[in-house]
C-alpha cells in the first residue's frame, strides 16, 4: 500500500496543515495509507484522535512518518533536512514558493523529488477545484478587514444613537482581486463606507456589484493591464505617476487601507509611500497583504504591527494562517482534487504528464528542473 505523509508544519506563522480529516477519508478510498505525524493538526483545531477516527495512523516523529512515503504533502516547502529524508522518487505537493526557493529546488531535483507547486496551477476552469491561491486568498481577504477593525480606534458602521449621529469607517482596498474583493464584501458587511482601486477595469462591475466605489486613473494603458491568467501586468511609468497622484489624494480621507496589490515572480508594487501615510488620518489603519513580497507601503515590516505618523500599519505574512481553522480543510480539498487526478477510473495510480494541470504546476522531476519558468 502506497503511503501518503503529513507532518506538522515548521514556519513561526503557520498554523495550517495539509490535510484534514475528510480528505484522510477521501485518500484511503483511493487505496493510499495516510500517515500524520503527531499534533499536526493542532493548530487548526484538528486533534490527533480525530485524524485516527477517519483513519489516519499517527506517527510520534517526522523520521517516522515520511519513512517509505510515495507523497509529501505540505502547505510551506518543508526543511532541507526533510527532503533530505524524503525517498528518491517521492512526491512532494504543496505551495512550494519556487521564486525565492531556488536552491531548494536543486536540492529536490539532486534527490530525484517529483514536485509540484500548487500556486501554479493553470487558472482554467478545470482548475478552479484546486486553485490554493482563491481559496485562502479569500480568508486573507475577509482577516484583514477584521484585523484593521480591530487596531481602528472606531465603530465600522452609521450609528444614530441620542447623543449624535457616529459617521461610518471609510475603507479604501487596492486591489480587486480574490482577497480584494473579499475584503470589500466583508467591509460592506460591516457597515463601511468602500472604496477600491484596479488598473483593471475589467473588475470595475464586480467592485460596484459589490457596493464599492471603483476609483480608476482614466488612460488607454488599462486595456492591456490584465495578464492571460487573470493578474495584474506591471503599469507604465507615466500611468504611475498618475495612479500615485490619485491613491495620494484618496487615502486622506480613509480610516482603512486594505493593499493586496501582487505581480507573481517580481516585488509588489508600492502602492502607499511615506508621503501618503503622513497626509492620512491620525489613528488610521493599513493592512499590507503584500508584505511577505516587499509590501505595497514601504514601511511596512513583515509579521509586525507598527505605527508611521500616526497610522497603524498591520505586516501579517500569513494571513490565512489566523484564520486555519477554515483555511486548512480549504487547502486540503484542493491538494485532494489535483492529487485525485493521478488515479486513473480502476483507482491505479497514473500521473498523465501531458495534463496541463500536471504541466504547469511541475517543478522537478527525474532528477532536473523541468518547469519552464525555473530551468
């Protein structure tokens, strides 16, 4: 019997785990052992025993529970030390992070490591089951709304109480993307007052389906700014000074910033300069979804919470780790729905590595870098 591994994630931020006790089900009906290394799940609200009722075997070590292993499953790229030990030949599945990992990846292919990163995976319909980027995008989304209410020193929505009337919070999100436009929804929901800003207009009717005010720089350029796979392309110098001339003059009236703004492979863009955090609000907020990528403001420091001229500015890497409890079992439906397609009708394992599924979520494999973007 093939066995399939989950150890407990290693990283100070991460509370997640790679699997959860539906999908243990789901892969033993595939013929798969599952081994699960002690309190893995803790973090995420999933006991130890709970894993061992769904059938699950826990092992006391990481040695123990990757010995023999067809398949690694992971949320953060596990320690050298693990794949170390990972047998050659094995899989590993998780969100690997290739663009700062690349000594990792020598490392799987000197080991004869079959990897896949999940963040990857083609944006086609037939991929949307298995899209990890949506999936906690979305919980990133909505936990960064609830953590800048939280650092906001007023109430979210119009209040009419005997002593006046409290104006609502006015949010501004940059970015409409997954995590943006669950940001405005959870805003909206909240009472807020939001604004949100694209250089796609294409996103322009589902900010305003969504009860947001879209604020768009008016220039030919935005009609090429949307990749093929749905993200945003890197804008112009001249649409720059523009873009940065309106976000200036929007923030002064906001009590929330929400930036998501991401260009995968580069830096994020600096969306919110020093200057801008001046001219806000004292007691004002930003979230920067950003951070682990550079940060769309500059001062903001990864997984710390400081306070800029007054403003408090929220750093969280790991987002939908604050939210695991929902993220995991989220997380761990997409690997089962991309791993499911390695079995063939009779349940035999068969990967088809002319699926573009397959194809664009490779990393290594047979002892090279195969994946195009990372030879």
């Amino acid at each position: 019997m093939a066995i399939l591994s989950v150890l407990k994630e290693t990283g100070a931020q991460e509370r997640r785990v790679a699997i959860s006790q539906d999908a243990v089900k789901k892969y033993a009906a595939l013929g798969l052992q599952i081994n699960i290394e002690t309190g893995a799940g803790l973090a995420s609200g999933i006991a130890d025993e709970t894993f061992s009722a769904a059938g699950a075997q826990i092992k006391s070590t990481a040695k123990d529970t990757i010995a023999g292993t067809q398949m690694l499953l992971s949320v953060e790229p596990p320690p050298a030390a693990i794949i170390e030990q990972l047998p050659a030949g094995a899989l590993l599945i998780g969100t690997l992070a290739p663009y700062t990992n690349k000594a990792m990846l020598a490392t799987l292919a000197s080991r004869g490591i079959t990897s896949f990163a999940m963040e990857l995976m083609p944006r086609i319909s037939r991929a949307q089951s298995m899209d990890v980027l949506s999936s906690q995008a979305n919980l990133a989304g909505y936990r960064a709304v609830i953590d800048a209410v939280a650092a906001l020193g007023k109430a979210t929505p119009m209040m009419m109480t005997s002593a006046g009337t409290v104006p609502p919070a006015k949010v501004l999100v940059l970015g409409a993307g997954v995590a943006g436009l669950q940001a405005i929804a959870t805003a909206k929901r909240l009472g807020a007052v939001v604004l949100a800003f694209d250089v796609r207009p294409a996103v322009k009717e589902q900010v305003e389906s969504l009860g947001a005010k879209f604020v768009e720089v008016p220039s030919e350029e935005t009609k090429a700014a949307e990749t093929a796979g749905g993200y945003a392309k890197e804008m112009s110098e001249d649409y720059k000074r523009k873009q940065s001339a309106l976000i200036a003059e929007t923030l002064k009236a906001m009590d929330v910033a929400i930036a998501t703004a991401l260009i995968p492979g580069k830096p994020a863009p600096v969306l919110i300069t020093e200057a801008m955090v001046k001219e806000m609000k004292k007691g004002a907020v930003i979230v920067d979804l950003a951070v682990a990528s550079g940060g769309n403001c500059p001062l903001s420091k990864p997984d710390q919470v400081i306070n800029a001229s007054g403003v408090t500015i929220l750093g969280h890497t790991n987002m939908p780790s604050r939210v695991a409890a929902d993220a995991t079992p989220l997380y761990a439906r997409n690997l089962y729905n991309f791993i499911a397609t390695f079995f063939n009708k009779e349940k035999q394992f068969a990967i088809n590595f002319e699926d573009e599924l397959v194809k664009g979520t490779l990393l290594t494999h047979q002892g090279s870098v195969v994946h195009p973007q990372f030879k």
